[in-house]
C-alpha cells in the first residue's frame, strides 16, 4: 500500500514517553502535568457523568460552555464573540488545528510554517493536499523575521500558521509581530491558523492574541486548549474561535471527525469557567513559579537555560557537555542518565547546527528538583 505520509514515523512525543518508561526515568519530555486537576473540576465531571450527561453534546459544543468562553474571550482580549456562530468544540487542539487546516487548504496551496514547529503541522497540510514553506526560527532569539517570512509568499501561499505562546522556544509574540502578521495577512490576502493553547501561560507581559487585532479577526481561525489550562490533557478538550463563514467550513469537516466532544467534560469545564475563573487568571503565576523552580536547581548544572517567556516549556543548549547530535544525546539522557527531554531538530525541516533540547516543567515541585539533580551530576 502506497502511504499517504511516507515520511512520518511515530510522533517524538510517544517515542520519548515509552523510553521513559521503559528506563523509569523522569519524564520531562512530552508536555503533560503530573498533578492532578483542580478538585472541583474532578467533582463537577463525576456529578455531570452521574447526572445523566453521558450521550451525544450538540455538534458544536454545548451552549453553557459556548457562552462561558465567548465570556472569557471578552475578558482576556476585549473582543466580543457569538457563541453559536463562532465558537466550536474540539477534541483537542490536535483535532481542531487538523480540522482548520484541512478547511482552509486546497491541493495546491502554499502554507508557511515557522520552524520549529508543532509536528502536527505539516501532516495535515500534507493530507489537505498543500505544501509547506519552511521559515526559520534561529537561536538563541527565535524572533519572527517579517521580512524573510513575506519574502517566502507567493501567489500560491494561502495560509500562515502561527503558535504564540511558542511550542518549543517558550517564546512569545510581541505586539510588533502581531501587528507585522496582520500587515501581511491583508496585504497577500491570507488565511492565518493562530495555534493558542498556552494562551494563558506567559510570564514577562501581559496575555496577547490575533483576537486583539481587528485585522486579523475576519481571516483567522484561533485555536486554544482546556487540557492545558486545567492541567488535564487526556480529556482531549480544546475549542476554535472563527467569523461565521470559517466556522461554517470548519464544522463541515469536523462534524466527520470527531462529530462531538466528551460531554461531561464540557459541562465540568462551564462549571469552572464560571465559578473559578481565577484559576485561568492565575495561570502564568503558578508556571513562572514552577519555571523559577526548575531554572534555580539548574543553575550549576553545565546546561545553559534560554529564557521562557511562556508555555511550561524550557530549552537547555548542552554544548558544554555533549558533541552527540539531540536524538542521541536525549536517547544517553533518558537510558543512562534517568531523564527524558525532547530534542529540538525534530521540530525542524532543515534543524540549524545546534545543541539544544526542550525540557517540560509542568509538574510537582519534587518532579522538578529531582531531575535537575541527575541533571546538575552530568
């Protein structure tokens, strides 16, 4: 059988995981807490399960959940949103970016990626039948170079795909560079994707988003993620914000997906976004915590700690350790060293010549302190 991603192997993510788990090392490779969500999260799915909300939920999301983000949104970024026109469930960001891509990509189209990227970019565009136009991002700054990236756009480039705060540099979008993509998005007539799922994450200024910019509103799908937010991603639960004609084309696809999304779940997290919004609030002051925590114990280590501006991601160059290229230097990390990081270079089409790899820091305080133990010994 001829295979439609000839090139695509098990997601790094995975492999890291199972060599984790196989070595019993300290997984802080694939992004995932290991704490629990908030208690009353935990109850109010328990009481929804039980309370008989257990069948389909509408194709779009319930209503209570709709309103509950149309509500947040206007809270965080002062942009009014319809719940019943512009709001869809998904399951997962995952989903709901392939869903964006897949609605918006032709066979034909030229999308531009800025690397390192999100693996499941280009997958999907593969699948939509489109081809990827690979920007990079350089070390150690990982600044968005508008000039490069518009140099890239030709007749056939039909979308950009964005990721602030970034999944793997921990870097965040300034204004500047929200007010250069919406420059060139109107300018070459583009569809923007903006892949949000840390959106409450970030430590150094304050939350930002393609939904502050008016220019950007009519051609952009805004992608975000409850499973980062309450600390629980194997609920699968994320949501796309888009103007009534991209959320018509988006539901098209996506009602043949996944159709719907955990029901329980959906009314678990209206609960907490209208009785506990101070927890979305307070995000970026529980990471920066978590963050600080990870980076002092790593202070006589031989990595050298780049900054992190959001996520509850933190890269390390290990230059001063190791000539071995990322993938084997995170295989001798995980097997002889007991921690699991993800490499950088799989986020790339072509990966500079650097040595740097991405350590996650969503998890216990003793979690953190214990690997940059084994860390600081090498």
């Amino acid at each position: 059988m001829k295979s439609k991603l000839p090139h695509v192997g098990t997601t790094i993510f995975s492999v890291m995981s199972a060599m984790a788990n196989e070595c019993n090392a300290i997984n802080l490779s694939q992004g995932f807490p290991d704490f629990t969500p908030s208690e009353y999260l935990l109850d109010q799915l328990s009481f929804h399960a039980h309370s008989g909300k257990n069948q389909y939920a509408p194709m779009n999301g319930i209503p209570e959940l709709r309103q509950a983000i149309a509500t947040l949104t206007q809270e965080c970024y002062g942009r009014e949103i319809n719940p019943d026109t512009e709001i869809t469930l998904a399951s997962g960001a995952t989903e709901a970016l392939f869903v964006a891509i897949q609605a918006i990509v032709n066979p034909g189209d030229e999308v531009i990626l800025l690397d390192p990227a999100y693996d499941s970019y280009a997958p999907a565009v593969t699948l939509a039948g489109g081809h990827c136009k690979h920007i990079a991002l350089l070390p150690p700054s990982y600044q968005a170079d508008w000039q490069q990236i518009e140099a890239a756009v030709s007749p056939k480039t039909r979308l950009i795909i964005v990721n602030s705060p970034h999944n793997p540099t921990a870097t965040v979008f300034n204004d500047g560079d929200w007010q250069a993509l919406a420059n060139l998005a109107a300018k070459h007539d583009l569809f923007v994707i903006s892949d949000e799922v840390y959106e409450h994450i970030v430590f150094d200024q304050d939350r930002n988003s393609a939904h502050r910019y008016p220019a950007l509103r009519d051609r952009t799908f805004v992608i975000s993620s409850f499973g980062k937010t309450f600390h629980a991603t194997g609920w699968k639960l994320g949501y796309c914000i888009a103007p009534p004609a991209l959320s018509a084309e988006f539901r098209k696809i996506h009602q043949f997906v996944t159709f719907t999304s955990f029901t329980p779940a959906q009314y678990a997290v209206a609960d907490m976004l209208n009785e506990h919004s101070d927890q979305v609030h307070g995000l970026g002051d529980f990471y920066r915590d978590k963050r600080d925590c990870f980076v002092n114990a790593m202070q006589t280590s031989r990595f050298t700690m780049l900054p992190s501006a959001g996520t509850y991601f933190a890269l390390a160059d290990y230059s001063a350790i190791s000539d071995k290229n990322d993938v084997d230097f995170c295989e001798e990390l995980t097997r002889e060293h007991g921690v699991a990081a993800i490499p950088l270079s799989v986020f790339y089409k072509t990966p500079p010549s650097s040595r740097i790899i991405r350590f996650c820091f969503a998890k216990r305080e003793q979690t953190l302190l214990d690997a940059a133990a084994k860390l600081c010994a090498l």
